[in-house]
C-alpha cells in the first residue's frame, strides 16, 4: 500500500467542509413569563414570604398554564413545579398551624388545672 492511497481507505476522509456548530436559525419557543414568575413566587413562597409567596405561586402558576395552552409557549413544566411548590407548602404550613394552636389550647388548659395558678 503507498502513502497516497492512505486517505481513501474506508473510515478516513478529509475533514468537513462545513464547522462542526452553527448557530440556531431559529431559538424555538420562549418561555413563558408568568411561569418564571411561578417558579420565583414559589422559591420566595419556601423561604422568605410563606404564605403570601406560595398562594402567589399557585396563581400564577395556573395563570401560565392557560397561557401556555393558549400561545405554545415553553415554561409548562415550571408552572406545574410552581403550583406543586405552593400548594405543598400551603400544606405544610396549615398542618403546623394545626398543631401550634393545639398545642397551646393543651398547655393552657394544663395550666388552668394546674393549682396555683
């Protein structure tokens, strides 16, 4: 075999004649605002503001999910997480309501019977 014909074996060629990446023509669909708007109400709605963020959350939430349905926007997923966020810890936080006012409706009347008080 002569070091001409080399090239032309099977599996080695010349390199492409065009660049490996191009930029995209076309972005594909935007995101929706108002599911980033969601994702962040319900990120706050965890942390920061309990239940003002997380009703937020939810409202907006499903406000993005009828836009998506209505424009084909992107974003379908945040809302949803958004919406999942707010209302597990709208939950969260009526259940510890709950339990905080009855355990001290349990202390005062502990310490009603107790004498000397």
């Amino acid at each position: 075999m002569s070091a001409t014909a080399w090239p032309q074996q099977q599996g080695w060629s010349a390199p492409p004649a065009q660049p490996a990446w191009r930029a995209p023509t076309h972005p594909g669909p935007a995101t929706n605002l108002m599911a980033l708007l969601a994702i962040g109400a319900a990120a706050l709605g965890t942390t920061v503001f309990l239940g003002l963020g997380s009703i937020a959350a939810v409202v907006l939430g499903f406000i993005a999910l009828a836009q998506i349905r209505r424009t084909g926007d992107d974003g379908r997923l945040l809302a949803i997480w958004a919406i999942v966020l707010g209302g597990v810890t709208l939950l969260a936080l009526i259940v510890g309501a709950v339990i905080g006012i009855g355990a001290i409706v349990a202390f005062s009347q502990q310490l009603a019977t107790t004498p000397g008080f």
